[in-house]
C-alpha cells in the first residue's frame, strides 16, 4: 500500500495569529514547503456524522484574494460533489450561485 504525507506548518505571531502558513507533501514532485495565504481543511468523521474544518488565513491574506480564494473553493466543491455523487441538478445550482457571488464580489471570472 502506498502511503504520502501531507504536512502543515503554521507560524503564529504572539497573539496565535498565522503570519504564514507553509504546506509540503512527500508525494510532490517539490520536495521544497510551498507558502500559502489561506487554507481550508474538512475531513468527515464517520462515527460522528459530522465534518471537522480548520479553516486558517494569514494576516496580510488581502480581501480581494479572500473572495477569490472562496469563488475557487466553491467552484471546485461543486466538481469533487458532481464526481462523488453524480448528481448534476444540484451542482449546476451551486455553479449559477457561484457566479452570483462573483458578481456580488466584483470578482473577474474571465481568464
């Protein structure tokens, strides 16, 4: 059985603040740890039927990255949903309010 590592590293100011957030994996072609501004992690506990997130952001993270940044995430929720589940209706509704959203957020989603 293959196995990879994913690792996290975040470096917190004195008021347990991200100030950077580094992510390295040991199935990357990049040995080297790769900076990141903001993350999200959700993992499934089947025992408990409920989702655990981390959800962290480094302080000079701007605004207009943070919208970007959300738009991706929702828009990429919808393929991993479509491939998961099949259930095209549902992500074609999720993909229309993401483009309201972006209209919402000024967010250029055009190249």
């Amino acid at each position: 059985m293959k196995k990879a590592e994913i690792k996290i590293t975040v470096e917190l100011d004195e008021k347990n603040v991200p100030e950077n957030i580094f992510w390295e994996s040991t199935d990357s072609e990049n040995k080297d740890q790769i900076a990141a501004k903001s993350m999200m992690l959700a993992l499934w506990d089947h025992n408990y039927k409920n989702s655990m997130r981390i959800d962290l952001w480094t302080k000079d993270m701007p605004v207009d990255e943070m919208k970007r940044f959300f738009y991706e995430t929702l828009q990429t929720m919808g393929d991993t949903f479509l491939r998961a589940t099949g259930e095209k209706n549902i992500v074609e509704d999720l993909r229309d309010y993401c483009a309201h959203f972006a209209d919402k957020m000024g967010i250029n989603t055009q190249g």
